[in-house]
C-alpha cells in the first residue's frame, strides 16, 4: 500500500475530519499545515481524528456505497443494471486489475487505517484527564481490526474459503506514515498473520475496563464482541463464535423487533436490534439509495435486486416486501427498503445487528454437531427459527446436519439481503460455482495493479490475475 508522505496535512486540507469532526476543530488555530507529530496533543483534536476514521468509512469507496453493495453485486442478490462498466466488471465476476472502484475501496480503506495509526500514536502523550485515553485506543483498534478484516474479506483467503491452508493476506500496517520513509511499500502478510493482527486489537479493547459496551453509532465493546464473533465464524473456530454471540445476545442490551415492525429496523434508525450504524445525516450523505433507485425517483438507477433473490424468499415471508419491492407510488420495482431516503441520503448503514448473532450461533452450534440431531445442533436450530418465525414463516424441524447448514445459509441471504454479507458467505461455503464462476481464483479481488507496480513486485497480485 503506498502513501503520500504530505498524507497527514492533506487530511485537513481536502476535508476528511470535516462533517462529524467539525465541530470538534473549530478550537483549533487555523493553520496552513499541521505537523502530525503535534496536530494531536489535546483530548478535543484526539477526539477529532477518532471521528475522522468514522469519517472515512463513510466514504462512496467504502461503506458510504459501494462495500456495501459490491458483497451483494458480486454474488446473486443483485443486477446490475446501469451504466458503468467497472461495476459490470464486478457484476459479471471478470474483475480486471485496473477496475478504478476495486483501487478506489482499497485504497478508502487503508486510508482510514492510518488515521487510526495515526491516532493511535499520538494518544498515548496526551496528558489532558478529560480524554479516556484508554477507551479511545480501544475503540480504534477495535475500528483498525474491523478494516482489516475487511480487507481480508475481498483481497484475501483462498479460493475455497477463508483460515484454510496457505490463505493470503494483505499488507499490515500497524504505525502511522508521517514521512516518505514511512510509506516504503511493505509485502503482504499471510492471511494467519491478518488474523493475529485482528484478534490481538479486538481482544485489547474487550481487556479495558472503561471501554463502554454500547456507544450509539460508534464501536463499543459489544460491536468488538460480534466483531470478534463473525471472524471467527469465518475462521471456523465454532465454539468461540459460539460464545461470543451468547454474549452479546445475554447482555439483554439488543431485542428483535417484532413481525409487524421490521420494517421498523431501516425506517428508525438506531432501533433496539441494531448494534452498529454508521451514522448518515444532511452533512454526511451516502449514496446508497441514489444508486438503487430510478431516475424518475431521482436516483440513478445503477442496482437492483435480483429475480434470484425475490425467488429466494418462501411464501408469506414479509422480508420479501423489504428486499424485493413491488411497484408503488414514489416506489420503484426491483428496488429495496432498507435503503429508502432518496431525497436526503442519509439512511444509516448497519454493520451489525442482532440477528446476524443469532444466525452466528445457529451455524456455529450446528457446525459444532456430528449429525445435527445432537442437542447442540437442535439449540443452533431454534436460533434459526427464531429468525424465521419473526419473518412469518414456519419453524422447520431437521435432524439433518448439512440440511441445516443449508437452511441458515438461505436464512442468512434473506435476512442479510442488501447489507453485504452474501459474497462472503458463497466464499465461506466454497460456493462461488453456483454463481457461475469457473475460475475459482475469482474467489479473491485482484490488488490494485497500481499497488503492484508502484511497489516493485514487493506487494504481490492475487494469483492468476
């Protein structure tokens, strides 16, 4: 990953800590460039970058837009149905190494990461008490995990899954790029290494006592623990996914909505089942719902849902009118709910939520079973219909491991349609075949060739690409 040695001051100039940080600045002396071994040496402007890095994962490249509908894109959930031949690319699993928004969410990405080092370094020499400075450095290394992972998700495993034997990492970066020095291009980890590096930030913030466990639209210990609860899940480790889903699921913090209210979920933002929303306002918009509606409801009509995903629903299942909408006034077909505000932009996004827990748990204890008769199976069972019976469908009754499995992957389709999971789970599954796609090295996103060549070989491509 390569960065610009004036990368800091261009922070402030080009307005990242703007929006949610704004208000945050304004006791600072205005300044045409500041120092970064200086900029941050009060609670307020520590408090600012911390902000910063929720800034950048607002972005278009990131969870402002395209993350979250790339997971979706590039699997069956949804069409592509605009114009951009880069998302066509993703659409059709022929990703080319010079797909500008593939570099664009890369790069977002470890953006946001070195704010976060940057932060990270600089708060441990302020002596202001009115900064915590402790469960600040929790929340951005819960923050720091939580994007490395994301990367991993796109840019790394294998191509049958993730935490199998030879899985590729990315380049780890873990200190700030204060100088061109430090911007020396560094090889890519292996995908174990990643991990480490994840596991070790996450379980440094559940270690601090001060570290709240609920911060509205922001990463608190319980998003640490389902952060936490869906690496694991993702690397197979079942009963430590197991046990921390059971966590945030007994801390009695979170509750379903009701059947009649799930629309509730999008339309009020932070309802009582959401753990994580990236918070979304007039001064900081995304452009979720502009790209999946039409032009006559003034969006651009880039995405839409996918038949496949309409016909994945079983009758009676309210979740259908959710994903799948049907023509209405002011309402588009093919379109979804969850991202609705077209004239303001400013859905929020929820990252997790305690359904996915539930679903976590079900897989985790049905993956922990022999046959999937055995109690700790029929247990991850109840969770599944859990989720089921709240969307107005039939509890199933199985015996059957693999039938199981195969019930709360579909489960995990619809209830998670839309919000970035599916591409994922293909990959967990070893599925990506039943999207068509005969080269499984398609499986991982190729690394930017800018990286690879701007680096000197020293960051390797993805296989095959």
């Amino acid at each position: 990953m390569k960065f610009n040695n004036k990368f800091l001051i261009t922070l402030f100039a080009t307005g990242l800590f703007m929006s949610s940080c704004k208000k945050q600045l304004e006791d600072q002396t205005p300044q045409a460039s500041i120092d970064a071994n200086g900029g941050f040496s009060s609670a307020s402007s520590i408090t600012a970058g911390l902000l910063g890095v929720y800034s950048g994962m607002q972005s278009a490249s990131y969870y402002g837009l395209e993350y979250t509908i790339f997971a979706d894109l590039s699997a069956d959930n949804l069409s592509h149905v605009g114009t951009f031949p880069t998302l066509a690319q993703i659409a059709n699993k022929q990703i080319l190494t010079d797909n500008v928004n593939v570099n664009n969410d890369y790069n977002a990405i470890y953006r946001s990461i070195n704010v976060a080092n940057t932060i990270l370094a600089a708060t441990p020499a302020v002596t202001d008490p009115s900064l915590n400075k402790d469960a600040t450095m929790a929340e951005l290394r819960v923050l720091r995990a939580m994007m490395y992972f994301d990367l991993i998700r796109f840019w790394g495993g294998s191509p049958t899954g993730y935490n199998k034997p030879g899985g590729v990492g990315v380049s780890l970066r873990t200190k700030p790029t204060l100088a061109e020095a430090d911007a020396t291009p560094i090889p890519r980890s292996t995908e174990a290494e990643v991990y480490t590096q994840i596991l070790t930030d996450i379980d440094y913030a559940l270690g601090i006592a001060s570290y709240a466990n609920k911060i509205t639209n922001r990463a608190g210990k319980d998003v640490a623990n389902s952060l936490k609860a869906r690496v694991q899940l993702y690397r197979e480790q079942w009963a430590d996914a197991d046990a921390l889903a059971t966590s945030v699921i007994g801390s009695n913090r979170y509750s379903l909505l009701s059947t009649a209210n799930y629309a509730n979920i999008w339309l009020t933002k932070n309802s009582a089942e959401s753990i994580f929303e990236l918070d979304f306002n007039s001064a900081d918009q995304n452009s979720l719902a502009f790209y999946y509606y039409t032009t006559a409801a003034g969006g651009r009509n880039e995405v839409s849902s996918s038949t496949s995903l309409n016909n994945a629903h079983e009758a009676n299942d309210i979740r259908k009118g959710i994903n799948f909408t049907v023509a209405a006034t002011g309402i588009p077909a093919a379109k979804t709910r969850k991202y609705s505000r077209i004239a303001t932009q400013d859905d929020n996004v929820i990252l997790f939520r305690l359904a996915e827990l539930y679903l976590i748990r079900a897989e985790a204890r049905v993956r922990q079973s022999a046959t999937g008769a055995e109690p700790i199976a029929q247990s991850g069972l109840a969770d599944l219909n859990l989720i089921r019976v709240r969307a107005g469908l039939t509890p199933l009754v199985s015996v059957v491991k693999a039938d199981i499995l195969t019930a709360i992957l579909n489960e995990r389709r619809v209830e998670l349609a839309h919000e970035g999971h599916r591409w994922f789970d293909l990959r967990r599954y070893n599925l990506i075949s039943t999207l068509g796609v005969t080269q499984s090295f398609r499986a991982l996103w190729p690394i930017p060739q800018t990286e690879v060549l701007t680096s000197g070989g020293i960051i390797k491509q993805n296989d095959q690409y």
